[in-house]
C-alpha cells in the first residue's frame, strides 16, 4: 500500500480540495455518459473520505466504497451513515473486497490506478465486474495548462505520454474532460495548492492564479469488460 500524503495528512484540506473540484460537474456527466449507474451497483475505489459516494448513491442501487487507510474508512463511514444503500470496506485495489461478477460500475479518481504497474488492480476490477461491466479511471492531465504545467514542474520524472499509451494497450478509450475548480477564497486556494505541490510550484501556481478559479483538464481511461464469452488466443 502506497500512502496518498495529501489525503492522509490533510483530510480536511482534501475535504476543501474535493469541494472546490469541477464544480460544473462536467466528470459526473462524462462517467454517466460512459457507463450510468442508476439503479446499478458502483464500487469506488480509494473512495477516501467516501466524498463521492452520496452522489453515486442518489441514482444507483448500491454503492461500495474501497479504501485501505483506516482513519479515512473511518470518516466515509460516519459520511454515508444515513445511507442504507452504501456501504464502506476496508481494502485493496488489487484485492477488492467484493465478489467475482456483481459489480456494473468500477469507478477511481486519482487513485491507485497511474499507469504502468496497476495491473493487478486491473485484473481485479476485471474480476468484480459483471459482464457489459465498465471500469472508469479518472486522472489528471498533465498535458493540460495551467494544472499540467505545474504538475510536470513537480513531478518531473512523470511522463504522460506513457500513462496514456499503457491504458491504450490495456483496452482503455481515453476520453478527455475540461473542469473548473473554484474555491471560496485565495486563503484556501493556497493551502489546497500548498498539500498538491511542493513549496516552490505552489508559490508559482498561487501567482499565475488570478482570483480563485482555474480549469483543470482530466483524463477518462474506460474499458467494458465484453458481455459475451471472452476467447483467449493459443498461448494467450
């Protein structure tokens, strides 16, 4: 298990964070697009503090969140306590805590699944899904200016170019979404920076921003687990 530091650390500033995200809903309106979950079963992995579970919930018919940090099971447990229709486990993306075949919708944002080596979780989303099944990986786009720019600055070992061509040999289709993040002040704009990058790229974001608004493009990876049988070549 690899720590996620800013959500592990800062839960209430990653509560900030999640608000201020795509507050036009432009993501829930892609995924829909690619695989409604109404009246369906959603598993969300690294489901975190479980602040995308209520809005799955509202149309599906049950919901699973996944996620291996205690504390934060812990916090999307209270979250969707009123909810008869979710519920929380403790676990894996590569071990998911759900049975072969009774999943419609796997869903992750930005989570585990980041290009080469999250294979296993691949194989396991496979697994859990029933068949027409569909696994959504949402991540962002480094490509994109301005949050790519300051990614890339970050992390500059990351290679987009990579990520997308390991999800395209995976089976994936990569849709590309634009977003607006906005966030009630430049107080909390700053601190949301601050758990996002490193001290220097954070100071450069929080100038380039004017105001307290700034688009940010994701990336959709889906792949439809096939309705009918699957037939594996010879030595396949």
């Amino acid at each position: 298990m690899i720590p996620s530091p800013n959500i592990w650390h800062w839960p209430h500033l990653y509560e900030a964070e999640n608000r201020a995200q795509d507050v036009d809903g432009a993501l829930f309106e892609a995924i829909r697009s690619a695989a409604d979950w109404a009246s369906k079963t959603v598993v969300d992995v690294g489901c975190g503090s479980g602040f995308h579970l209520p809005i799955f919930a509202a149309d599906a018919e049950r919901v699973v969140g996944v996620e291996p940090h205690e504390p934060l099971v812990e916090l999307a447990r209270a979250r969707v306590a009123d909810l008869s229709n979710v519920a929380v486990e403790t676990g894996r993306a590569d071990a998911l805590p759900v049975v072969d075949g009774s999943v419609d919708l796997v869903h992750a944002r930005t989570a585990y699944f980041f290009g080469p080596g999250c294979g296993p979780g691949i194989v396991d989303a496979m697994r859990v899904l029933a068949p027409g099944g569909t696994l959504v990986v949402v991540d962002l786009d480094a490509t994109a200016s301005p949050y790519g720019d300051w990614m890339r600055s970050d992390l500059p070992h990351y290679d987009p170019a990579a990520v997308e061509a390991f999800f395209a040999a995976q089976g994936f289709d990569l849709t590309r979404v634009d977003t607006r993040w906005s966030f009630p002040n430049r107080r909390v704009l700053s601190d949301v920076l601050g758990i996002e990058f490193g001290p220097r790229v954070a100071r450069r974001a929080m100038t380039a921003v004017d105001g307290t608004a700034f688009d940010v493009r994701y990336r959709l990876h889906v792949r439809h687990k096939p309705s009918g049988i699957e037939l594996r070549r010879a030595g396949g």
